[in-house]
C-alpha cells in the first residue's frame, strides 16, 4: 500500500476549505461502491458492458430498465433487458434527454 504524505495534503488543502467556512476533521479516500451512480456521458462509456438500472423518461411517465449496457454515443445508451416471462432479451434505446438517473447494478 502507498505512503502519503496526508500532512502535506492537509496543510495545502485547508487554508481553501477554512476560506469557504469549512473544516477538515478527516482526510479519507473512498470508493463510490458496487453501485456506484453514473453521472457523465464519460462514466456511461467506462461501464460500457456492464450491469447497469437506469431510470428514465417514457411518455408522461418514468420507467426503470436493468440489464447490460452494450452502446453508448452522442444520441444516448442502449441496454440489453431480460425479456419478459423467459422471453428473447429486448434492446432499449434511450436518448441522453430522457435519461433520469444511473447507477451501476450488482447481480446477485
């Protein structure tokens, strides 16, 4: 495991964060978790073949697809879907504007 120098990471980060009327009590580094929320384009294309549920615009309403993601471009995503009742996996395109919310999903 690397040595950090966290003294010096703190000493240049807290005359910024004092300025701002904050305080630093601890200095951690963490992951976002198995389920990490997908916020970019970019963090869509990273997890590009990955297990994802996204949340998104259908109408007048929302709806929630959870599958793998297999495309990502400039028009928006597209996920591979378990069909329904032991049917054919289905494609859903969804558009970038109609995107609510992503995270990645773990399959237990």
């Amino acid at each position: 495991m690397p040595t950090w120098p966290i003294s010096s990471i703190k000493e240049l980060l807290e005359p910024t964060l004092n300025h701002m009327g904050y305080e630093l009590y601890e200095l951690e580094v963490s992951s976002p978790g198995a389920e990490r929320p997908l916020r970019a384009h970019n963090d869509y294309a990273r997890f590009n073949g990955r297990r994802v549920n996204i949340r998104y615009r259908s109408g007048e309403s929302e709806a929630v697809v959870e599958g793998q993601l297999i495309a990502v471009d400039g028009a928006g995503v597209a996920v591979q879907a378990p069909g329904a009742r032991g049917r054919a996996p289905v494609i859903i395109h969804i558009s970038w504007d109609d995107v609510v919310t992503g995270r990645l999903a773990v399959a237990i």
